[in-house]
C-alpha cells in the first residue's frame, strides 16, 4: 500500500496525488519510479501533481528531485507536454520554488492552489 502517492492516468494526463510528509525513500518508489516508466513508453503526456495533502518536505527529497530532473532532462524535453502543481502549504511551495530555481522545469509549468485550474492548464498547453 502507498504511504505517499497515487496516480491515474486520464487519456495523456497523468495526475498524482501526494501526501503526508515523504522519506526519500518513498518518494523516489511513488513518485519518481513511476514517472521513468512514464517517460519509458516515449509518449507524451501532461502531468498534474496535486499536492494539497502533503505536510512537508525535507532538503533530501527535494535535492533527489533536483537529481532525477537533471539526469531526465533530455527525455522530460521529448515527452512532457506541461505540468500543473497543486499547492497550498507555504512551507512546501517555498521547498518547491527552490527545486525550480536550481533546476527550472523543460515545459511550461503552473502552480496554482486548485486542482482545476491545474487540469485546465495542462490540457490547454
């Protein structure tokens, strides 16, 4: 059972729901393994993240994800369309900023605080 995320797939939108306050190690199980699968059947798709539930995040998850955006970066340019984040917790969009400041995203990108502008975003991009 996730301790973390959810995911399902809706024609080429991908939406994540997360929550609690990750381990590194679940995050990259939950999160950042499904997405090489994703980005493994060389499809495009567009991806919303709603990250109302998540409670916090530490500086290890984030540099992971600053590292697995790196290191993807040629195949997120050939396959992801657009990406929507839903946020509402300072804490964790602050921690957000800071991983787009290192390492900013390859498509357009909006964080909003609802999950319907969030799909209306990506579907429109």
């Amino acid at each position: 059972m996730p301790e973390f995320a959810a995911v399902s797939i809706h024609e080429d939108v991908v939406h994540f729901v997360l929550a609690g306050n990750p381990s590194v190690e679940a995050f990259e199980a939950e999160f950042l393994r499904p997405l090489d699968g994703l980005l493994s059947t060389q499809k495009r798709f567009s991806l919303v993240v709603d990250a109302i539930g998540v409670t916090g995040v530490c500086m290890s998850v984030a540099w992971s994800m600053i590292k697995w955006m790196r290191a993807n970066r040629p195949l997120l340019k050939l396959h992801l369309n657009a990406t929507g984040v839903v946020l509402q917790n300072e804490a964790v969009k602050t921690i957000m900023e800071f991983v787009l400041s290192v390492q900013p995203s390859v498509a357009p990108l909006l964080i909003t605080s609802t999950a319907t502008l969030a799909v209306n975003f990506v579907r429109s991009a």
